[in-house]
C-alpha cells in the first residue's frame, strides 16, 4: 500500500487544485514558467531533494540506460474532464452515455503529429525512442544518464534516502517552449521517492527471489497460518490465555473463503455471478502460477475454477534486474494472487484480466492502467498499491506527488470515466500514514478525485454465513508479559483522512466527511488479516508444513485494504451484471448513501479485538507458538462513527446495495 520510501512528503504551498481534479489537463502541467532560453517547466525540482543536498548527494554517474517517459497532454483537456462528470453523475443528462476507445481517441488523444514533434526532439537531444504508449499517452525515450540529465535540465543526482538509492533532478524538468503545450509530465527521473508497494497485511515470509528467467522470480518464500482459530467469527474462545480487560477473546478466524464472504455481503441471496463482466487487475511483475493456483484453491473451496478463456494476462515483461531487486521481485506474487482469487471468489462467472507491470514504480504501473483502458475490455480495474504523498528530511515534509505526476495519472483515468471504467484503489494499511512516514496524509493514487478509495474493516461472519458486525480496521498489538496482556503499539489499519490537495469533489458536496477538502475513503470492505480472507499459492517451504516441503502449494490468511479493492471490485461485477457498466462510481456511491440500509454503518461495535496464535518460525510448530491480541477499530488518528467516516467512507455494502445499485436506471 505505501511506498518503500519511508517519511512524508507534502505539496507545501500547492496550488489548490479543481474541485474534481489536480488542474487543467491540456494546459501544458505545471505553469508554464521559462528555464533559460526557450525552455518551458513541466515540473519543479523535487522538493525534497533541496533538503537532501545536505546529505551529500553524489553527481549521477554514467550507469545503466536511463528511461523516461514523457506524458502527453489530451487535446481539450478541460472538456475531458467535464465529459468523465457528467457520463459519471446520475443527476445528469449524459449519464451512462459512454465514448468506445475510437471515439476517445478521435477527440481527446494526443495526435500523431504532437508524437512525431516530441519524438524528433528527443532523437535531436541523443535520446533513442523507445515505445509509444496506447493512445499515445506518452512517447518512453532512453539514453545515457548524462543525456537524459541534460535533456531535461535535470541535473540528475544521486540520494540515497531512507536506505533507498536512486536518481532524482535537482533543477527544474523543462522541455523546448514549442512542446511546453503538449507536455504533461517526465516520470522515471526520480527514482529513490516512487516506488510503490502491494497493500496487503497477513505476517509473510521473506521473498526469495531469482532473475534466472524474466518471465519467472521463483516461487516467494512460505508461510503458514497455525491451526488454533476457528473456521467462523467465534467458533473458539481463547480460554488458555488471561482475559482480555475483563473479557476472554475469540481466536483469529483461520481465514474466509469466497462463500462465506458472498453470503455475508448479499451475493448469495442476489444469485449474482458477474457473469458477462470483466474484472481487470493491474500489479507490479506476473507469478506464473496465478492461473493454477487460483484454480486449486477454488476447487478445494466448493467454487468452479477459470474456464477457458475466463482468465487472461497481458504481462510487460521488459524487465530491469535492478528494479526486480529494489520493488522486492516475487514479494509481490502473494498480492497478485490475493488479487485474482478474492476477484474470481466475489464474481466466479466474471472474466479476470491481469495486467502485470515491468516494475513497482508508479509510472510503469500506470502505464498498465493505461493499457487496461486501451483494450477496454474490462469496466473495473483494482489496484492493490499506493504511497505516501510526503517524505521527511531533516525534520521537514516534503512533497514527492507533484500536480504534473497528478495530471498524468488523470490523463488515463479520465479516459477509462468516459469509457465507462471505474478504478478502484486499496486506501492503504498504515492508516494516517503518521507512525509511517511522520506525516497525517492519504496515500496517493487513493485520494485523487476520480479514484473510488476502498477503506477497510474487521468483519465477523457467523457459523449461518451472516454479518455478525463489521467494525474498522485498525490494530493494536498485545503480547504477554509476566501473565498479563501488554501493549506494543500500532500495527497496522486501513488508509484514511482529509487530502490537503485537492478540493472537495461535487459527490462529496452534501455529505459531511469532516474533511473541507477531499475525504478518503469512498466506501469499505473486509481487510483486517484477523478477519481476513484465505489465499492459496505456490510457495517455497524450508521446512516440513502441513503442505510439505520444498515448492508446494500451500494456503494462508491475509489481509489489507488489498483484500478490500478486490473484493469491491468483484462485487461491483456483479451489480453489473444486469445494469451494464457503473463507470467512475462514486457519485452514484455517495448518491445510493443517502438511502438508508444500503450501506452498513460501519462504527465501533463488537468484540474488543480477538487472539491470533503463530508459528514462532512461520511454518510450524517446532519452535513454539507465540499468541497476541489484535485489537479492533484503534486506526492511528482515523475513527469509524456515524455516516461517512475516514475508516470506512460511506461504509460496507449490503444487500439492499446489490438490490438497489444492479437496476438500471
């Protein structure tokens, strides 16, 4: 869910931005503002790396080729993002009035012509052409590393930040004034504050990862739940261990599976499948086992596995060795698979379509979003990742989202609004990112406007499959001491809070969030790895399990507001399965709230926390169990409470919600 790079990092003094949105697409990004002779600014420096400089920043040396990516601006970028309101909004006329990717293309893509100009810049400059982005969003180039430094005026250095080491400019990124109009964005320069990471929570193992084979990182190391917890919410009580402020605690849940959180969310009831939909997911690198694990673990669940052709990738395996080893290689193969079961789980008849990106940074997974909008084929994609907004140097914050990055995501995700395409994305697990990276902050892409930010909760599924309550997540950790329950502090909980950045969007404008600008998140689903959901992977046991040993495939509980964006999204599958495509769904979200019952009201309520038991060696039993509390609803600064809340949003679907959201309108 955050970035590797811990601190904070925080537009000091940015501009507000529209009320739906980070500025005007299509006017060029940032301000225009000279660089020299002739040269237009598309971004500042990093701020952060002002503050760095006292760390002894090195000159960016010769090295590996250097990439970038030069993001393009839509033609009539303001009527873009007045057409993704209204197409989005059911109070209007052009509700549900989609555009096909040709008529996107037709009236908003960058030309052809804008292409060629950057391109033959970029070849004058040194710099070789590399790709062409769909829709021609952006034009990727590549060079040496003083080249591209000098292309851009960047003055590239190297930092190393918080233990990460990469590139950042340390001057102003400019292109010639006659591109200033066309050009939106320069990514892959900073290299040490844009790495993003999966946002799942569940007590893995180290990732173990081999670069043998592009296309294959090995199986990631395994884990395994212990056995004492209980197949639903309460099944066994923790008797053997002292009360709990009074109260003797539930053990952990061993983990969901699909049918149970179908029936307590209303899908069960409704017979819905998702059939005719497409689920697209978009995570950094591909597990080659996705397809059959996840069929292994449905059928030893009661559910069908994939049909032909119900399962699809469409993998980017250009990959850098440099950046496997830095995003953490197949450390990511456990939230890919999480991805696609709790999909196939919600919706088992809805099509699933991975999109695997060539790296953890936030551009090249965007260029995955962008080439799921492209195919068009999906009309819901989730996103399992994120990062913090700020970054801490020398006890100041400072921003790393910067309004161009902000312009070029919205470049696509505007595309995907008009298209009828929602993006859904995990709010996060380190709740208001405080204990994180030492600043009060959403994550980022969860607080852009056009993003519906799934929130997390602790969710209790009776032995009937019912919702016994669902409350916030949002964990303190116990540990016995002495014969007696003691704290050890924040763990973890779901990703929340006020942006201040981008201006309260209109489908916020009648609910009271709290917030005066944008409030994340929009709505909630199951994400605490207390009450998670039961995953099945290949893994490399080191030891004798009740798997095996060696590489088997084996199951675990997880959990995280990467179990939460998955889970909506299948949901939202299947509401669309007789309704057609949502679209960018929040205003209907915030509409359908108004009306009681269609969301539950998530608010402290329920048992204390509960008491999980692990494996001290996190295979088996050979060296002890260790039990803890996790407790419920203690997310850092963020409370859950009644209507909308920085927890849980609007809070968790219900049945009436499948009832209510699935007619067409």
């Amino acid at each position: 869910m955050t970035g590797t790079t811990r601190g904070t990092v925080a537009l000091v003094g940015a501009a507000v931005l529209a009320a739906t949105g980070a500025g005007a697409l299509g006017a060029g990004a940032a301000a225009a503002a000279p660089h020299g002779t002739g040269r237009h600014t598309v971004s500042p420096a990093p701020a952060w790396t002002t503050r760095a400089q006292a760390q002894r920043s090195a000159a960016a040396t010769s090295g590996p080729t250097t990439r970038v990516k030069v993001w393009l601006a839509p033609r009539d970028g303001a009527g873009l993002r007045r057409l993704a309101a209204a197409v989005s909004d059911p109070s209007s006329a052009q509700y549900g009035h989609y555009l096909d990717t040709a008529q996107y293309a037709a009236r908003y893509a960058p030309t052809a012509a804008t292409v060629d100009a950057v391109s033959g810049w970029a070849r004058g400059a040194g710099l070789h052409v590399d790709t062409v982005g769909t829709d021609r969003h952006f034009v990727e180039v590549s060079g040496s590393r003083e080249a591209v430094s000098s292309a851009f005026t960047a003055n590239l250095r190297t930092f190393t930040l918080d233990g990460a080491t990469g590139t950042a400019p340390t001057s102003a990124v400019t292109v010639p004034d006659a591109l200033g109009a066309q050009v939106l964005a320069v990514t892959g320069l900073d290299t040490v504050t844009h790495r993003t990471r999966p946002a799942q929570e569940g007590g893995r193992g180290t990732a173990s990862t081999s670069t043998a084979s592009p296309s294959d990182l090995g199986p990631p190391a395994g884990f395994v739940n212990s056995t004492t917890c209980g197949a639903y919410y309460g099944q066994k009580v923790d008797r053997t261990d002292p009360a709990f402020e009074g109260k003797h605690l539930p053990y952990s849940v061993c983990g969901y599976t699909p049918k149970q959180l179908r029936s307590a969310y209303g899908i069960t009831a409704s017979h819905l499948t998702g059939k005719g939909e497409t689920v697209a997911i978009t995570d950094a690198f591909a597990a080659p086992t996705i397809e059959e694990d996840a069929n292994t673990y449905a059928t030893r669940h009661g559910d069908k596995a994939f049909r032909r052709n119900q399962f699809t990738q469409a993998n980017d395996t250009t990959y850098d060795p440099t950046k496997v080893e830095e995003c953490g290689g197949n450390g990511w193969y456990g939230e890919e698979t999480l991805d696609v079961e709790a999909v196939h789980g919600m919706a088992p008849d809805a099509k699933v379509a991975y999109y695997g990106a060539a790296s953890c940074y936030d551009d090249d997974l965007l260029n995955s979003i962008a080439r799921v909008v492209h195919d068009n084929k999906a009309s819901l994609i989730s996103n399992s990742w994120g990062e913090p907004t700020y970054v801490v140097v020398d006890g100041v914050k400072t921003p790393t989202i910067d309004d161009a990055l902000v312009q070029a995501y919205e470049s696509v995700i505007l595309q995907g609004a008009v298209q009828g395409i929602g993006t859904y994305f995990s709010s996060g697990d380190d709740g208001d990112e405080g204990a994180n990276t030492g600043v009060v902050s959403p994550d980022w892409p969860a607080a852009d406007p056009y993003i519906t930010a799934v929130g997390g909760t602790a969710l209790a599924i009776d032995k009937q499959g019912r919702r016994q309550f669902e409350t916030g997540w949002g964990t303190e950790k116990y540990t016995l001491s002495n014969g007696a329950w003691a704290p050890v502090g924040y763990l973890y909980g779901a990703g929340g809070g006020c942006s201040d950045r981008f201006t309260k969007p209109f489908y916020q404008q009648h609910t009271v969030t709290g917030c005066a600008m944008r409030g994340v998140p929009d709505v909630a689903m199951d994400a605490d790895p207390t009450t998670g959901m039961l995953v099945g992977e290949t893994q490399v046991f080191g030891a004798p399990t009740r798997f095996g040993q060696g590489v088997r495939y084996g199951e675990y509980r997880i959990g995280g507001t990467s179990l939460a964006s998955p889970l909506m999204a299948g949901l939202q599958a299947t509401v669309q399965q007789h309704r057609g495509r949502i679209g960018f769904a929040n205003p209907s979200l915030y509409r359908l709230a108004r009306t009681s019952g269609v969301f539950y009201d998530v608010r402290h309520q329920g048992d204390r926390g509960n008491v999980r038991v692990d494996y001290v060696n996190g295979l088996n039993a050979d060296d002890g169990l260790v039990p803890s509390v996790r407790t419920f609803d203690q997310d850092s600064s963020l409370t859950t409470g009644r209507g909308w809340d920085d927890v849980t949003g609007v809070g968790a679907p219900t049945a009436r919600y499948l009832a209510t959201a699935s007619r067409r309108h």
